[in-house]
C-alpha cells in the first residue's frame, strides 16, 4: 500500500490572514524557521506567501512591512487532497517546479507537505531527490 500525504505533511500549520502585513510574515517565517505561510479565511484556503514572495513582490517592489498580505500573496495554489500518494505529490512537485503544497480536504486547510517530508521516508528518498533535482534545475 502506498503512503499518502496525511502520514507525513505539516499538521496543524503556521497559517496567517489577510489582516497581516509583509512584516508580520517575516517575523513568522523566522521564529517558526519556514518559507511558506497559507493565507486562510477561517480555515478556507485562499493563497499563501513564500519567503521569496516577500523579497520578490514586497521589499524588491518597495513595498513596506506594513503592505498588506494581499499584495504579495499567490492565489492560483495547486493543492492536493490528504489521500494523494507520496508519489503523486512528488510527481505534481517536479512537474509545477514548486517545493510545498498546501493539503486540503472540503476546501478546508489540512496542511502542507514539503519536499523534504517526502524525504523522510527511506522508500520515498530516490522519487524525492529526483523531484527536487527537477524543481531545482531552472532556479538560477
């Protein structure tokens, strides 16, 4: 049988709305040592923000910490559901060249899975080195 996603992603998750600002994320991202914060709306998904969104749509676009989260956010997410197999999700990861995905069942955030949670599996460890080698490959 194989694993899914709800054995290994990120439950409950470090998640933020669109009442916080830039630098409410920042501080977030820093004290919890993560890159990705889902923007929820109760627990609905609506978007997250990656530390590279901060950098690339926020500070770089002169945006100050008290932008709204809005601004920066990405809202057109792949998601997958707590049943999709490791495999799928890492398929999905190498093929969309992105490192986490938001875990959603009923609209509702679940969690997130990384690339490294699919790591953390010895069987999982080749389709999770080769997921990364491709979502790596263009980053310059």
């Amino acid at each position: 049988m194989h694993k899914t996603i709800k054995e290994v992603m990120s439950s409950p998750c470090i998640t933020a709305t669109l009442q916080d600002n830039v630098y409410e994320l920042a501080v977030l991202m820093k004290k919890h040592d993560i890159g990705f914060i889902p923007i929820v709306e109760g627990s609905k998904l609506i978007g997250a923000v990656t530390d590279r969104d901060l950098v690339v749509r926020g500070y770089a676009d002169k945006h100050s910490g008290s932008t709204a989260v809005e601004k920066v956010m990405t809202t057109d997410l792949l998601t997958i559901a707590p049943d999709t197999t490791m495999d799928e999700a890492a398929d999905l990861m190498a093929k969309h060249k992105i490192r986490r995905l938001p875990v959603v069942e009923n609209g509702e955030l679940v969690g997130v899975v990384a690339i490294g949670d699919l790591a953390v599996r010895d069987a999982f460890i080749h389709e999770a080195g080769a997921a990364l080698n491709e979502i790596s490959e263009h980053v310059h």
